[in-house]
C-alpha cells in the first residue's frame, strides 16, 4: 500500500510523506541500503526513513519518535540514499 500523509514535526508544524507499506515477511516493496536496523524492526508502530531526511522530518534519526496520522511511530530501521524526484520522503512501515 502506498500514500501521501503529514508528518508532524517536533515544532508542531507537518511536512508531507510518502508512506510505503509492505509484508516485509513475504517481500514486496521493502527498504534498502539500510544503515541501522533490520527489516525485522519493521513492527507495527516502526517506520523506516533515510538519512538525507533527517533535517527535514525533524528528527535525529534511530530511536526518534514521530506522530503520522495521529499515531505515534518510532524510527527503528535508517537507510542511505532512498530519495524521490519529487522530494517527498519515502516513509517505510510494516502492513501490520
């Protein structure tokens, strides 16, 4: 499954995602070039998010929490060089 949502920034203010979700146990659609984490911290409630964006979402990378949607998610997996030509993050989860 894929989509747009807001991710809400520490300062109260959101920037656009692009969500991209997958049952990362079967294959699919998954993240890569991974730099922390493992594609089994992909749990309900992770997110998996690049590098490059760190200043942009706001965070500090592994271990920072975030709110997508109104649910509150962890980074648990990092990656190197997952970035779109429209400049949107790419934002990996779990199905689940």
């Amino acid at each position: 499954m894929i989509g747009f949502a807001q991710w809400r920034l520490p300062s109260g203010g959101t920037t656009p995602v692009f969500i991209v979700s997958s049952d990362t146990r079967v294959g699919g659609l998954r993240p890569w070039n991974l730099v922390e984490g493992s594609l089994a911290d992909l749990v309900p409630g992770a997110v998996a998010i690049d590098q490059s964006y760190f200043d942009r979402l706001g965070t500090k990378g592994l271990g920072a929490s975030a709110e997508i949607r109104d649910q509150e998610v962890e980074v648990t997996v990092v990656t190197k060089g997952i970035s779109a030509f429209t400049t949107t993050p790419y934002v990996f989860t779990s199905l689940d």
